[in-house]
C-alpha cells in the first residue's frame, strides 16, 4: 500500500511522466521544503531558481508516481547539493519540513533559509538552522529575493563542491573556490617547545628533535580505507565535540565559539570509561561539510556533539544537539538563552547533559573545580589571545600578549590570563623573538603571580613543567609540577604528553610509547603525537613501527616538516638508504633536508657527497643548531668533533640535547668518557 503523503502532498500538481523521467536523469542541485500553505511561493522559487540553471526538486511535481511518498523525498535531499527552505510559521509548525530539514542537516548539505514571515522558531527548527544563511523576504515583494536568493543558493553549492565534485556544480559568475590545503608554517628557530598547545621537548633523537618543533598541524583528515572495519571497532561510549559555529551577526565571535568547544571537551574528558576526542582531531573538521557517519569513522567514534554560539551584547544563545553518528539520529538538542556571565554554567549543563544522554554515570561529586567566575569580557579576551597564540607566530604571539594585558587590567585577580601571558612569553623566548633571558625572567614571574592568585591553576603548573625541562633540565622539578597537575586534576587532558616527554628524556622509552600510543588512539588525527610515537619507536629501535607510522603521518599530513626525514632515518636503519635517499628529497622543509644529507650519503658510501652536505649544514646551521652537527658527525665516527658541537649545543641550552640519553646517531659515542660526563652534567646519568 502506498505510504500517506505527508504535510507537503497538497503542493504543486506533477508534471507528466515523462518529464518526471527526464528530471531523475538530470544532477539535482536544489531540494525545496515548505510547507503547503506557502505552495505559492514554493512555485515563485522554483521558477527563480530553474530560470539560473539550478535544477529544483520539489516534492509533489517530482515523486514519480507509483514511488514511496517519503522514500522519494529522502533520496531526493541526499541527492541534492543544498536544500532551501521557505521559513514560515506554517513551515515551523510542521513535523515534515522539521525531518527534510533535519535530513539536509546531517548528511552536511547546506541549507539557505529563505524566511517569510516572523517566526518564532522551535528549539529542534533552530537547532538545525543555526549554522544556515538566512535572506528575510518578510514584509517585502518576494519577487525581489529571488536574486539574492539564486546568489546564495550557488555560492553554498561551490563551496559545496569542493567536498563533493561528482554532482555537477551550476553555472555561475567565477568558479568554485580552489582546494588547497593549507600547512601553517612552522618557526625556523630550533626551539623543542610549544607551550599552549603542548610543553613538548626533542626526544627520540635526530629525526624527532626537528619533529617536536612547534607550528605543526594536519592540513586536512585523512580519508577511511575500511569504513566497515573502522565502525565496528568504535566503542559505543566515544564522543567527538565539533567545533561549534559562529552565528554573530558580525561574525566576531569565532574565538568564543572554539573556546567553548574546547571547554566541553575538558568538561566531558573527566567523565569516567568515556572516549573524548581531543581537540585537535576535533578542530579538523572545522568548517567542513562531511556527512556525520564520515566523520564519526574517521575520529573512531559512535557520537558527535555539534552546536552554535550567537553573541549579542552580553546575551548567549548556545545550541547544542548530540547525534548518534551510526543513523544520524538526534538524542538531544537544547538552545539556551543566558547572560554572558552564566557561560560557565551553560557549559556545565550542556557536559552533564550529554553525559547523560549517553547513560555515562557521573562522578559522585561535582566534577567541575570550584572557580572564581572571571569578569565575563575578561574571559572573552583570553579566548580570544588563545585563538592567536595557537597560530605560533611572531605577531600573532604578540597580539595575544596585548589581549592577555587586556583581560588582566580589566580583572587582575583572574589567574588564567596571568598563567597564558606566562606561556606566550616563553614562547617567544624560544624562539627567539624577543631576547631569550628577557623573555623567561616574564615568564616566571607571571606564572608565579598566577599561582599566587590560584595555587591550583592547572595551565600555569604545566608550563612551570615545560621550563623545568627546557631550559632548567631540573627533571625533579618538571616530575613535582607533573605531580602538582594530577593531584589537582588527575583526568587533566595535559597530563599525559608531559608524563610521556619526562619519561623519554630519562630513557624510559617502553613508559613514553605506551602513553603516546594512548594519545593517538584518543586523538587519531592529531599529527604532533603521530610524530611523536614515530620517533620514539625510532629510538626504541622498533623500526618498522616507526616506518609505518611516518608513513601514516605523511598520508595524513604530506607537508608536515620533517615527515619525510623521520620516515628517511628509519629506513636507514631498516638497510635501505637509497630508498631513505629518495625519501629525503620528497622533505619540504629544507632544514631538515640538510640535516638528514649528511648522514644518508654516509650510509651510500658516498663520503665526498657526506663531506659537502656536512659543510653546508655547519655553515648554515652553525649557531642555529649544533646539536644536529653533532649527530651528522657522530654518526660519521668523528667523534671528537661531534663532542666539540655537543658542547656548544649545551652552552646555548639547545632543547634538542634532552635527547642525549636516548639518541641512536650518538650511538658511536656511548663508550667515551666524555659522554657519561655529559649525562652527569645534565643529571642524565643512571
């Protein structure tokens, strides 16, 4: 029996059978929803619309006859490139258009809302419609919306097309925008760490001292080989939160909004046996119009958490909706309305929330610390100076700085942006962007000034940590400020990089690989711990592991710096140093290019190439990294010039000889004298 035509089976009389057949032959770039009440204008848009060269499907002129009402309308939004709604009360008050809408959604078309008349919409409509465009037509000749419809319509599905190039895209004035994948550069001053994203420190020996630098991350997800396989491994108690999306009207707040995704994240990471995909595997997506059940393969988890954040003055409107990735089906969705004081709260309710949502039992206690509430506008300019810190660059570390001064004049007492300021500083001392010594002494006099305000202030600990091995190397010290973390926050989502890189430098190899294999299991796409692990299981002499974790960092990331000389080393040590050749040629930074030469033309027999590739590196590299001339030279066997570099290399405090203690090309060191005194000066020795 045929399924009762829904809501919208009053609408447009269909054409003959015939033309419905020519029409499902033809690319749909448009679904329309309405309601049938608005028939009238459905038929205006359609003509609009048809008349640009956008193929329209509109639901009764297109159900060929005989066909399920509904299947026919579900297959016809998964067809199309955009969906247009036309937005009325009657459109709002209709659980059909709801479920179209709702359908567009999660299968990431874009949905252009063409309101006409004021609504007020209910909270599922909105949820839905929050990251769409909207033209108002309300009040005004329809006639007249018609363009700036058809524009909007054309401009979603370029855009569109960039992740879906087999539905020919429409013509229009200029084509689709181009698909690059854009690499955030990396610093060119050697510094291991990068504080506010991660206290990290070169471990693993040559190919991980230039793989620690800071500046790294995965220009686009990697695609799922076996979806199948991926879905059936994913625990059902895994959820990945999206970054919410800036629905402003001046589109300013996109700071606000990654601030509060990152908020639930640490919010939701405390909660026992649940699986929370860190940030940076989240933050990938950003933008990005993948359907849900891809995304859920590619982070390896079973729900997603997606929402908005609309700023007006000092009130906050947050939706939130938690989609279970398997079916695309929605079990839960709320909007609130607050003050921007309440934001803190908002974030509690919408973690418990969701918690709940997946029959996560919540710890017996509150789980979220007792905190001071921040100034509101304070909080607002640290999520901001964090948006521009993360870039790790000159000048956007500066702006930062400016923004934490802000944030601490309107609110001094507010320990965060004390501890943030501290960070920044030391970032820019790393890398040499102000002088080095200028920049620590400010440093550690905001952190502490942050602790004075707050002892418990997890961020400011953590970077204490980072300056204990960087440039201290006091490992009691970074174990206290480790410690100091876990009794505050033992669930801390910093906690376990820095246990990893303490335990690394003191050759605890099998402890730090072990934890950074956790990392990447919680945060798949993050290509830093990839990195990481692929070094460290270099130095652990598990080459083909390392191999095939360079291997995978680099389908991941084709120009993160220093990809292709890690996968180069192992192969060395694998016996195939042609092949290591050839693969240091594909290296797109050219520092670590020149790093690698020296040694791979060694391990040829091509010592007159070894020779000129050497002097070049010291002639470049000289006063920028003298550690990594002591490995080219010490894997050579020159063994007293490779102690003459290293000796220089901890004059300057280079971050780089942490690794000394684990390095496999000091390995034709390990039995002189010299290096045990080295391991003693830098309290290495067992």
């Amino acid at each position: 029996m045929a399924e009762e035509a829904p809501d919208s089976d009053q609408r447009r009389p269909p054409r003959d059978i015939a033309d419905a057949s020519q029409a499902a032959a033809s690319p749909i770039h448009v679904f329309v929803s309405y309601a049938s009440q608005d028939a009238a204008i459905a038929d205006v848009v359609v003509t609009a619309l048809e008349r640009r060269g956008l193929k329209c499907w509109i639901a009764p002129r297109d159900v060929t006859p005989g066909d399920f009402y509904a299947g026919a309308i579900v297959h016809a939004i998964d067809a199309a490139k955009a969906t247009v709604l036309i937005l009325s009360k009657n459109a709002a008050d209709s659980p059909h258009v709801i479920r179209e809408v709702e359908r567009a959604a999660s299968r990431r078309r874009p949905v252009i809302s063409l309101r006409i008349d004021q609504v007020d919409l209910p909270a599922d409509l909105e949820y839905f419609l929050n990251t769409s465009q909207w033209l108002e037509a309300s009040g005004s000749d329809i006639a007249r919306s018609m363009p700036r419809l058809a524009n909007a319509v054309c401009l979603a599905i370029e855009k569109s097309a960039i992740h879906d190039t087999a539905i020919e895209a429409p013509a229009t004035e200029g084509g689709p925008a181009p698909t690059s994948s854009p690499t955030i550069g990396r610093s060119r001053h050697r510094a291991a760490l990068a504080v506010g994203i991660l206290v990290v420190v070169a471990v693993a020996g040559f190919a991980a001292y230039r793989l620690w630098l800071p500046g790294h991350r995965a220009a686009a997800p990697p695609v799922a080989t076996d979806s199948a396989a991926a879905a059936s491994a994913i625990a059902e108690k895994s959820v990945a939160v999206l970054p919410f999306v800036d629905m402003s009207e001046k589109k300013d707040q996109g700071y606000f909004a990654d601030g509060m995704t990152e908020e639930l994240i640490n919010h939701l990471a405390e909660v026992p046996d649940l699986k929370v995909i860190a940030r940076t595997s989240s933050f990938q997506f950003k933008g990005m119009t993948d359907d849900v059940r891809t995304i859920a393969v590619k982070l390896a988890v079973a729900h997603l958490l997606e929402g908005s954040v609309r700023k007006s003055g000092k009130v906050l409107r947050i939706t939130a909706q938690l989609i279970r990735a398997k079916d695309g089906s929605h079990l839960w969705s709320k909007s609130y309305e607050r003050r921007l004081d309440d934001v803190f709260k908002v974030q509690d309710e919408i973690a418990a929330s969701v918690t709940q949502a997946l029959q996560v039992a919540m710890r017996g206690e509150e789980a979220t610390p007792i905190r001071k509430q921040p100034n509101s506008e304070a909080y607002s300019l640290v999520l901001e100076g964090n948006f521009y810190k993360a870039r790790m660059n000159a000048a956007d570390m500066e702006r930062a700085i400016g923004l934490y001064l802000r944030a601490i004049k309107m609110d001094p007492d507010y320990a965060l942006p004390w501890a943030r300021l501290g960070s920044a500083h030391f970032n820019q001392a790393m890398n040499a962007w102000i002088p080095r010594n200028q920049g620590i002494e400010k440093a550690r006099r905001e952190l502490q000034q942050a602790l004075k305000i707050d002892p418990n202030l997890v961020w400011a600990h953590y970077t204490l940590c980072g300056m204990a091995m960087a440039i201290d190397w006091d490992w009691d010290e970074a174990e206290a400020q480790i410690e100091q973390v876990r009794q505050i926050d033992s669930n801390s989502y910093l906690l376990p990089s820095a246990t990893a890189d303490l335990a690394s430098i003191r050759g605890q190899l099998d402890r730090a690989i072990t934890i950074y294999q956790g990392l990447v299991s919680r945060d798949p796409l993050d290509a830093n711990s990839l990195a990481s692990l692929a070094s460290l299981q270099f130095v652990a002499k598990r080459f083909d592991e390392s191999r095939a974790n360079s291997e995978r960092l680099i389908e991941l990331s084709p120009n993160y710096a220093g990809a292709q000389t890690q996968l180069a080393v192992a192969l060395i040590y694998l016996g195939r140093p042609d092949q290591a050749l050839l693969t240091a040629e594909k290296e797109t930074d050219e520092n670590s290019r020149l790093d690698i030469l020296p040694i791979i033309y060694w391990a040829l027999g091509r010592h007159g190439d070894s020779d000129v590739a050497l002097a070049k590196l010291e002639a470049t590299q000289a006063d920028d990294c003298a550690y990594c001339i002591a490995q080219a030279l010490a894997y050579r066997g020159e063994v007293a010039s490779a102690f003459t570099w290293l000796e220089r290399a901890f004059g300057h405090r280079e971050a780089g000889i942490t690794s000394l203690k684990t390095d496999l090309l000091l390995a034709n060191l390990v039995g002189d004298p010299r290096y045990r005194a080295l391991l003693v000066r830098m309290r290495l020795a067992p």
